[in-house]
C-alpha cells in the first residue's frame, strides 16, 4: 500500500463517506435485497433519495403524472437502476472533480455504469456472485475520481500525456505525476472506508473477479468509444460476451441520459 499514501502526503483532502453510506453500499450488494429494503435504505440519504426522486421525474424516466414518493421512485426507476445508482451516489457525492479539466466525468460514469451491468450479465460466466461483480465494478476506478479532486493538476497532466501519447497509459501517467496510480489510490479508499474485503479483489491478483472486472471495463470503454469490432481485444467469437457487448451498445443512450440526469 506504500504507494496509495503519496495522494495523502501532498493533499489532506481524505473523502469521507456520508453517515451509514458503508451499510448501505454493503445491503445493496446483497443478491437477496428487496426493493422494500432499499427503500428503507435511500430513506436514510437524503440525499440520494432526493436524486432518485428527481431522476424519476426526469426526461429519463418521463412519468406521466409528477412522482413524489421514494417509494414510487424506486418503483419507477427499477431495481437495477436504484441499486447501481444508489452506490454511485454513496461513493460519488464525496467526490468534486471540476478542477481536473481533462477528467471526463461523462465517459467515467457511462463506463462505470456499462462495466457494472456487464459484470452482473456475464457474472454466471466467470463463476462469481452477479451483485458482488456488480457493486466491484462500478466502483473499480474510483481511484481515479479520488485523485481528479484531491490532486487535479497533476491528474490533469497525466491525462493529457495520456491522450497525446499512445505508449503511455493512464495508469503510468498517474504514478509519474501523483505517485499513485489509480488502482492503488482505488485500494486505499477501500481500506480507509473499511469495504468488504470481496470488493477489492477487482483490484487484487487475478482471481476470477479482478479478471471479470478488468473484461468488463475494457468492454464499456469500447462500446464508449464505439470501436469497430475489429480492434476490440476480448474474444469476440465468445456469443456470452458478444450478446452482452451489444446490449450496452443498445442502452448506452439510455445510460447517457441517465448519467447526466444523476450526475
């Protein structure tokens, strides 16, 4: 972990998580929550609740008549939505970015989102818990979103460098410019907001989760950035993978508005 403290030693800005946002992350990473329970759940966020209220009355979703209930939200919305939504909100609203002109907070969540609906699709494939795979990677890059708000001219530099050269990765660029990378600032938040141990094992080794993950999140990149099939690096002969590539490429309009509607 000797790398994850370098963000601390130049910043003291450490995000914490608003009260019971761990419980509720943990509950709705559960494969058995009800859409009662959640309910129950985004009561005690204000915040959140007030988001998904909104989003229910969005151009997203548009109701026909006004909603005004948490309940009929969540109804509204669904219960994939709530749930992914909902840990984005726990996790994200910690997080301000804006200084970091070349973070795309766009591109970040449609990702975000799309690798965590791949994951949950393709879960049964790799052998792992659909909602564990879910919830590990919608917050796998979160780590990246960290250092845009706590470091953002440096991160800000490592992604033009990124951008502009294609032999230097994103990750490379963040350990020259931060001193950490985003996968051990990602390990750092986990351990300092005390996440279950199963969620960072996107991050760790390559166990059947952290391989899933890492699939999924260059999956949601290309359908982000609509690459031709062609240059796509998973295995697109695999029909698992193919039917679950094209039903992002379906929702990603959906996703987009959806995205910019929360976030």
């Amino acid at each position: 972990m000797g790398a994850a403290v370098s963000p601390l030693r130049k910043s003291s800005k450490i995000p914490t998580l608003e009260a019971g946002a761990a419980d509720l992350l943990l509950e709705l990473s559960d494969e058995d929550v009800s859409i009662s329970r959640i309910v129950e759940l985004v009561r005690m966020s204000p915040s959140i609740a007030a988001r998904l209220v909104a989003t229910a009355n969005s151009a997203w979703s548009r109701p026909v008549a006004p909603v005004t209930s948490i309940a009929d939200a969540c109804s509204r919305l669904g219960l994939n939505v709530v749930r992914t939504t909902s840990i984005a909100l726990a996790i994200g609203q910690s997080f301000s970015p804006r200084r970091c002109p070349s973070f795309d907070a766009e591109k970040f969540w449609c990702t975000s989102i799309m690798a965590s609906n791949l994951a949950a699709d393709l879960a049964g494939h790799a052998s792992v818990d659909a909602n564990t795979a879910r919830t590990a990677a919608l917050l796998h890059n979160i780590g990246l979103l960290w250092l845009a708000d706590s470091l953002p001219a440096e991160t800000n530099e490592s992604l033009v460098r990124a951008a502009g050269n294609p032999e230097i990765t994103i990750s490379q660029g963040l350990q020259d410019q931060c001193g950490s990378d985003r996968r051990h600032a990602s390990l750092f938040l986990y351990e300092n907001w005390n996440l279950p141990d199963k969620l960072k094992a996107g991050w760790e080794g390559e166990d059947h989760l952290g391989s899933l993950i890492s699939r999924c999140e260059a999956m949601a990149t290309d359908v982000f950035e609509n690459l031709p099939l062609e240059e796509v690096s998973w295995n697109v002969e695999d029909p698992v993978l193919l039917q679950a590539y094209e039903k992002q490429v379906r929702a990603l309009p959906r996703i987009l508005q959806l995205s910019a509607a929360m976030f």
